[in-house]
C-alpha cells in the first residue's frame, strides 16, 4: 500500500483508516497493529512537524508491505536531511523533572520494531521500519 500524504495534521484519520484497513487484510494482530500505529503516529508527526521549516504543503510518501510474516513500512519525505537514529538514546533512569525535553518518540520506535534504518536518497529521507505481524 502506498499513501501520498500532505504535510498536514488533517491526514491523519485518513492514513489511521488505511492502515487499520491494511492490517486487517494481512491478518495483523490487535496488539501488533496498535504498535504500528503507534509508531507511525510518532514518524509522521515528526515529518508534519519538522521536515519542511518553510511552512509550504508538501507531499510524502507512506509504503506498507507484508514481508516475511512482517509488516515493512518506509516513510520518505523530500524534507531537510535528518537521521533520527542518530540521536543520543534518551535518558530514562533520571527524574521526570532532571530528563531533557524530546527524543522519546523516536526511543520509542525502536521498542517497538524490529528493525529501523535511516538513508538519505536523492535528497531524500528515507526511514525504514519493520515489525512482526506475530
């Protein structure tokens, strides 16, 4: 499945349908889907947030395919060059009041998933993630 999305908060019951939709149709679980949509939640939110600093609509792209009883996600944006993987793990043994702001989503995804990577291709961001279906 691939979705073009706008970069605007408005898309996001759309893209929460298609991919209900989708997960349904490859028989993902209750639980697994929730965490993809939990994780795809956190990516997008980013990209809508980050990406374009300009302040112009931008379009990006959302593919969804089912590999090897896993569901393979890759979110590419033609935004300003970023490797979220190349933050610092965020710290999670201090105080809520002692933690700096940020980085708990993308900390977050990779709880979630199996596997996720960063490249940057024809000056674009290119964000892969897996997760088991099982």
């Amino acid at each position: 499945m691939l979705l073009e999305v706008k970069n605007k908060m408005e898309e996001f019951c759309r893209i929460s349908q298609e991919v209900q939709n989708f997960c349904t149709e490859h028989g993902v679980s209750e639980e697994k889907y929730q965490n993809i949509s939990l994780i795809l939640d956190e990516l997008i939110t980013n990209v809508v947030s980050y990406a374009y600093p300009d302040g112009n609509q931008h379009t990006f792209t959302i593919n969804l395919e089912e590999c090897d009883e896993k569901i393979c996600m890759c979110i590419t944006d033609d935004g300003m060059p970023f490797n979220p993987l190349s933050l610092a793990e965020p710290d999670t043994e201090s105080s809520i009041e002692d933690r700096k702001i940020g980085g708990l989503g993308i900390f977050l995804v990779k709880q979630l998933s199996e596997t996720v990577a960063y490249s940057r291709v024809d000056d674009k961001n290119q964000l892969y993630v897996k997760v088991s279906i099982l």
